[in-house]
C-alpha cells in the first residue's frame, strides 16, 4: 500500500526558536529558516557628519549604515539610503545602537535625542513622530565633547514582504552629534549597529 501523504506532512506545522552556537537565532524544523543582517559603519577619520541624511522635516533624519558586516536576509538593506526591503513577510526584530559625541558640549538634561524605526512603506519619515514604529527618546548625558552618549533601541514588528523600513533620528543635528568619536578613542565601527533579525512567520 502507498501513502499519499507522508510523516512530515502529517505533523503539525510549529516553529521553535533556539539559539545557536553563533548566537544566530535559528529555528526547528530545519526548513524554518531564519535571516540575520548586521550593519554598522566603514572605519574613517571624517568629521563624522554624514552618517544621517538631510533634514527630512520635523527634524527627522534616516540613519545611513554604510558597512554590511554579515548578511543572510530575508530582503535587502541598501548602504546608501539606509533603507531596508522586505523580502519574506512576518517579525522581524531591530536592534540599533548609536554612538555620538557631544561636539558643542551641550549640558546634560538638555537635548532630547530621539532614535527610532520607522514603520512600513514610510521611509522618508513623512508625518513626525507618527512615522516611527517604534522608538526611544532620552535626555543626553555627556556633559562634553570628552564623553560620548550612547542611545539604543529595541523592537520587534510584523512586515509584509516588499515593505521597507528604515533607522532615523529626531533632534540630533549630526553636527552637535557626530560619529567621530576616534577622537575620544572609540572606534565608530565597533560601536554603532544595526541588527535585523527574521523571527518567523
């Protein structure tokens, strides 16, 4: 007698993330496959200012990650206009961290630096603060151009194949927060970032 059908059809379809030995989030069974970007910055001993784009309006800037470090995605990330295309619909989880250095010694508890996703298909970021998914704001802590200031954000959102995403930031001129902190002895490429990682469906 011949099966129609066979066992793996018959399973239940489920999906179970684990973390392997690279810390790469894969999943079980093995067909359920999982996509990883990592981007950050070229090495360089620029004025650090052009790691944004032009004011967008409402003080929106798209981040411009211009290094991909490692690459198995479910899309494309562009290292020009940092904006990244869907290429497989479900959750994806973003994690971006920035690295600035307070140039004009503004004083701490003064400026609010926001940093954040936007949400699909507004890449441009074109109605403020409703064009972020996601994102965080918190008030600097450098107190001089000596130490640098350090803002993070986390999430996780559901795309459809073909929508694009990108990092931005509101309120921070790129001339009062450049990435040149080689002057203070960090090096940009190793501590700015940009993660994304496809969950599953």
């Amino acid at each position: 007698m011949k099966f129609k059908y066979s066992l793996l059809q018959l399973l239940p379809l489920y999906r179970k993330l684990l973390l392997n030995a690279n810390k790469d989030v894969v999943s079980v069974p093995a067909d359920a496959v999982s996509f990883k970007l990592l981007a950050g910055f070229t090495p360089s001993t620029d004025t650090g200012i052009a790691y944004t784009t032009a004011d967008l309006g409402n003080e929106i800037r798209r981040v411009l990650f211009n290094s991909v470090k490692y690459a198995a995605t479910a899309g494309s990330f562009n290292a020009t206009t940092g904006i990244f295309t869907v290429g497989e619909t479900g959750f994806f989880k973003i994690e971006v961290g920035l690295l600035v250095r307070n140039a004009n010694s503004i004083g701490a508890g003064i400026s609010p630096m926001r940093l954040g996703v936007s949400v699909a298909n507004e890449t441009n970021f074109q109605n403020g603060n409703a064009s972020f998914a996601f994102l965080t704001q918190r008030l600097n802590q450098s107190t001089g151009s000596n130490i640098p200031d350090c803002i993070q954000v986390s999430g996780v959102i559901y795309l459809n194949a073909g929508a694009q995403i990108a990092v931005g930031t509101r309120y921070m001129d790129p001339t009062a927060w450049p990435i040149n902190t080689e002057l203070i002895n960090y090096k940009r490429e190793n501590v700015n970032y940009l993660t994304i990682t496809y969950l599953t469906q």
